[in-house]
C-alpha cells in the first residue's frame, strides 16, 4: 500500500545498501574495542568516564559520511528525491562540521539552544523516512547498519559513562518510535544477510539490555548529562553554554 505512494527507488539510496556490507563490518570490528575499553575502565575502578567524543563520532563514521556522498552521487544521477531526503544529513552534516571546525579555531562558542528543537525533530522525522523508504525499498541492510550503530553507541554510554542517552530521552520527548532501534537488530533473523549477522544482531540487543538495566541498577536512568560538546544532549543546553 505504501509502495503505491512513493516513487520508485532512490539510486542515492541503493547505492547505500550496496555499502552496507563494509559499514556492518566496520561496526563489528569496533565492538570488541568497545569492549575493551568499559574491561579497561573497570580495572582502573572507573564507574563513570568521561564522554568520549572519539567513540561517539568513530563508531558511526561510516554512516555519517556516506551521506554527503550519496548527496553528490544523487545530483550526479539526476535523482532529485534522492538528494532531497539525503540534504539534512549530506551537506547539512558538513555544514555542522566546518561550524565546529570554525568554532575551535575562532574560540567562539556555538550556541545550539535556539535551534535545537528544530534540529532534533528534523534528525527524529528523517529517520522515519530513511526506514520506510527503505523498508519499501527493499533495502534492509541500511536499516539494521542504523540499528547496529546506535545498539554499538548506546552501549558504550552504558557502561563507560552510565548514560542511557536515548532511552532517557524517551522520557521527556516521549519519542516512543526509539523502541525501533533494538528491533531492527533482529532484522537479520528474517532476511538473507550472513549468518555473523545474525549473531551480531542478537548479541547487540542483549548487551544493549543489559546496558540499560546496568544503568537503572545504579540509579542513573533518569540523570541528564552536561556536556556541551556532544550535539546529542542539545535538548539539555543551557541558554548560555559553559
């Protein structure tokens, strides 16, 4: 039915899923590293590091990147719905970047406040497009490539930083179409990926679980993170940023 409504598929967007395979393996790798680093801070007998930017820009690199490129490819190809739908995360994600990039070199701070709903609403509603886009597609691997990414980062936060992040935020948004994110690891259960990703998906799910509840445990469901730097807490900035 909802085929019936959208124009035929995006070569922007196949494009993608022909990548798929190459990101799912890039975020697999980074997994044991992620790992790796919640065993080191135990050890060190730290219950609550610092956010890193490193892991909370590297994990989802791939994603995040091949945006600007299917923005180009799209206006290469002439696939003007292509190009529209990828505009917020191609040349608007680079935008972000040079602001960020400008804002270090210059020493000005960059106030998000004024923007910030908008900015979350537009990433919220673009999600949703992405998804049955390419549900209708027939473009799963994007999909769960989303699904793995923000699986890999929210465990992290878990664990090394006692952040629930997006299930916190469920609460005060009340964006409850969150609850696609750790199903959409079970997506390789009904389609034809290879079998790692089966397991893959799985082993996210419950480590992602078991992050949240580790985090309920300790009585941090519900504390609201400070830091500026991390463009995720915008809902949370002041109006005049430290």
């Amino acid at each position: 039915m909802i085929q019936s409504f959208l124009p035929s598929p995006s070569p922007a967007f196949v494009w993608m899923e022909s990548q798929a395979d190459w990101i799912l393996i890039w975020l697999m790798a980074f997994f044991p590293i992620i790992i790796l680093k919640i065993v080191l801070l135990r050890k060190k007998g730290v219950s609550r590091a610092k956010d890193s930017m490193f892991f909370t820009e590297a994990i989802g690199l791939p994603l995040t990147f091949i945006q600007p490129v299917a923005f180009a490819k799209a206006l290469l190809w002439k696939d003007w719905f292509g190009a529209a739908v990828t505009l917020w995360w191609g040349p608007g994600f680079l935008a972000v970047v040079l602001l960020i990039i400008w804002s270090r070199f210059s020493g000005e701070t960059l106030n998000w406040r004024p923007y910030r709903v908008v900015i979350s609403w537009l990433c919220k509603l673009l999600y949703v497009v992405y998804i049955v886009l390419c549900l209708s597609w027939g473009l799963p691997k994007l999909v769960f490539a989303f699904s793995a990414w923000i699986a890999s980062d929210q465990i992290e936060k878990s664990f090394a930083s006692l952040d629930t992040d997006r299930a916190r935020r469920s609460f005060h948004d009340f964006w409850l179409i969150r609850v696609l994110y750790p199903a959409f690891l079970f997506l390789p259960l009904f389609i034809p990926l290879n079998p790692l990703m089966k397991g893959y998906g799985v082993t996210l799910f419950v480590f992602w679980a078991t992050g949240i509840f580790y985090v309920w445990r300790k009585r941090q469901f519900m504390v609201v993170p400070t830091n500026p730097s991390l463009l995720r807490n915008m809902m949370y900035f002041e109006s005049k940023q430290r």
